[in-house]
C-alpha cells in the first residue's frame, strides 16, 4: 500500500535538485529540476486529442457528446464493461499496460487523460 502511494505521489510531483558548487573560488549553485516529464514526452493537447478520438470511436458512444470532461456512465450512459473496453483502448493507443487497480479507477476523461499525461511510459 505505502509503495503504491509513492508511486502515485511520485508520478506528480517534481523535484528541484541543486548542487553548490566552487569553481575558481567563486560558489556557484547550479540548479536542475527533475520532472515526472521528459523531452520527449506527450504534450497534453496530443494526449487529451488522443483519449476523446478513442472514446469517439466506442461503438456505444455519441461522439458529439465527448468532451474532455465527459464521466463515462453520468454523460454517456456507459456500463462498467464499456468502460473497460475504453480503457484498454486507451491502452492500446498509447502502448501502456494501465494495471488492474489504477484501471479500476479511470471512469471518465478527465481520470484517463491524467492518467496517460503522468505516465513515463506513454507513446
């Protein structure tokens, strides 16, 4: 339980790293900071593109009713099965492996597009 709440805290959080350093007798402070974000990872308009093209393409949704905001069984009247099937869509898209209890978890867009947006791993 405590590994898994690290892992969750860790996936948001972004730590400032510093160092001092003496360089010709001057102190210098060089200052990094670590992000749960490389370079190269997903911006979060080409992941929130992502997630509404996939749930628009559930054969039980109305894509005009897709929003960013949009709760799969409140707004769309989608059933526990229909949410896992977006999910490993979700999956699918973005080569990830979500596991069973974080899945269990992602009902509606927003849930899903942070979930993608905070995972290292995503493509």
């Amino acid at each position: 339980m405590a590994s898994a709440l690290r892992s969750s805290i860790l996936r948001h959080v972004r730590v400032p790293v510093s160092r001092t350093m003496v360089l010709n007798g001057f102190r210098s402070t060089a200052v990094r900071s670590l992000s749960a974000h490389a370079d190269d990872h997903l911006d979060k308009k080409e992941v929130i593109d992502r997630v509404l093209d996939v749930i628009k393409s559930h054969p039980k949704v109305d894509p005009s009713k897709v929003t960013p905001d949009v709760h799969f069984t409140n707004d769309l009247g989608l059933d526990s099965l229909d949410t896992v099937e977006i999910v490993m869509a979700i999956e699918e898209e973005f080569k990830l492996e979500i596991p069973d209890k974080e899945a269990d978890k992602i009902d509606s867009c927003p849930l899903a597009i942070e979930y993608v947006y905070n995972h290292p791993m995503s493509s």
